[in-house]
C-alpha cells in the first residue's frame, strides 16, 4: 500500500453544498430561513437534510501515523489487519486510552517468548512535540492496567522508525 494511496483513503470532504456546522446540528450564517436541525441548501441543490448522526470529517492519521501504517503493512503484508483508532480501553479513575493502532493477535516480534497476542501501538513524535508525555504516561498507565495487551512505543529517530515494548 502506497503513501499515498492511504492519504487518499483517509482524506474525508465534507458534502458540498452543506455548511461546516451542520453535522453539530447549528445554523450556518446564512441559514435563516432552515429549520432547526437541518442543513443549509445553496440555490438549485438538494433539499436540506436532517443532520442527527454527529459525523466528523477529519481523516483519523496524522502524517507520521500514515507513514508508520504504510510502513507495516509493507513489512508484513501476510499479518492480521491492524486497525486505526479502533479500540480503546478503560484505565483508572474511568478514562479510557485509545492507542493509535490495535491487532486481535499479532505474532511476536517483540521479544514475548513467541507469544501471538493482541498488541497496540502509540505512534508519538519528538519529545519536544505537544502532549508527547502525557500520552506517554497514560500508555505506561494502560500497559499496567492490561497486561494481557503487548504495548509498544513507536518514534521516528534518523529516518527509521525504532519501538520500544512498554513492561506492565
């Protein structure tokens, strides 16, 4: 899968025509005449449209996280699927962690004795980079609440990515 091929993938374009605060259920500006709770329509489109489901239409990886997912699916082409923000999972005080990238049961690459478990991946950037250690500290938190989960660190250092398995 090329880079590209998942920036295409992942890129969402909201439907033309609609304003920006109609998935939130507000009134564009020039929306005086719609009813509450729909959609603005331009002259000569469709009829506006109820807007109940909250839908967002940002792409769901960040540049780093794309190139990390092109990444590993190049390497091991034959693995089970990993999945995006798919999963996430409760840890103290009733907050929850939601890891960059999860798979059901991915084989041992890491170290585990051979294990095949489920694993989850935390894409993070410089340490100088916004929220770097507090994303780190809730994955250490998450680590030591499922220890039955393989949790690994991924960075970028000198143009190649290196991991790190966080111990629970």
């Amino acid at each position: 899968m090329k880079l590209q091929e998942v920036l295409e993938h992942n890129r969402r374009v909201p439907s033309p025509g609609y304003s920006s605060h109609a998935s939130r259920g507000e009134k564009s500006a020039n929306s005086g005449s719609c009813q509450e709770g729909y959609a603005h329509s331009p002259v000569g489109s469709n009829p506006a449209r109820p807007t109940r489901i909250r839908q967002s239409h940002k792409p769901l990886l960040n540049g780093l996280e794309t190139e990390w997912f092109v990444h590993i699916k190049d390497q091991y082409p034959n693995y089970p699927p990993v999945r995006a923000q798919a999963k996430r999972y409760k840890i103290a005080g009733g907050s929850w962690y939601k890891p960059d990238f999860t798979c059901s049961l991915w084989p041992d690459n890491y170290g585990d004795n051979g294990q095949a478990k489920e694993t989850a991946w935390e894409i993070k950037g410089g340490k100088k980079m916004k929220g770097v250690p507090k994303g780190i500290l809730a994955l250490k938190v998450a680590a030591h609440q499922w220890p039955e989960v393989r949790f690994v660190l991924v960075w970028k250092q000198d143009g190649k990515f290196q991991t790190q398995t966080v111990v629970p």
